[in-house]
C-alpha cells in the first residue's frame, strides 16, 4: 500500500487509519467549545487511557499553583493580581 501523503494538519482529521484506531479525542473546551485532541499514541489492553480535560485556559490554574504549589498567601496573590502581573486568571 501507498503512503497517505498529509498536505495540511486538518487532513489528518479525515485520515482512515487514526478513524479507525480512534486516535482524535473531542473534548469541549470553554472558549473553543468541542475540539479534537491527539488522543494517546500507544495502547495497551491493561492500562487504557483516557484524556480527561481540554486544554486549559491562560491563567486557569493561577491560584493553585500560586497558593497550593508555591505557598504564597493570599495577601501576596491579591498584590500580584492588583499589580496586574498574574496576566488572565
């Protein structure tokens, strides 16, 4: 068989052999709404696996990286938010 030459990206979304493997996971994202994902490269019988979220906003997780993983406080937060140097959150 022929190699499938891909032109553009988007081709890959009508390509037969990633339909058929499942490869592209839709997941709804909040701005975008649903969009397909490369889903995992490998499978295996034992550990499936799954994408669980879409990509995730600028700035969405702002306050728990900042408060959960760095331990600032929240006055120090609410400093760098006033200072508008958080960008989106």
């Amino acid at each position: 068989m022929p190699a499938y030459a891909v032109l553009r990206p988007s081709d890959l979304y009508h390509d037969p052999q990633l339909a058929h493997r499942g490869f592209f996971v839709t997941l709804d994202h909040p701005e975008m709404g649903p969009t397909p994902y490369d889903g995992p490269v490998t499978i295996y019988s034992r550990t499936p696996q799954t994408l669980r979220r879409a990509a995730p906003m600028l700035g969405e997780h702002n306050e728990r990286v900042l408060r959960d993983l760095l331990g600032l406080t929240d006055a120090k937060i609410a400093r760098y938010r006033e200072a508008r140097a958080l960008g989106a959150s």
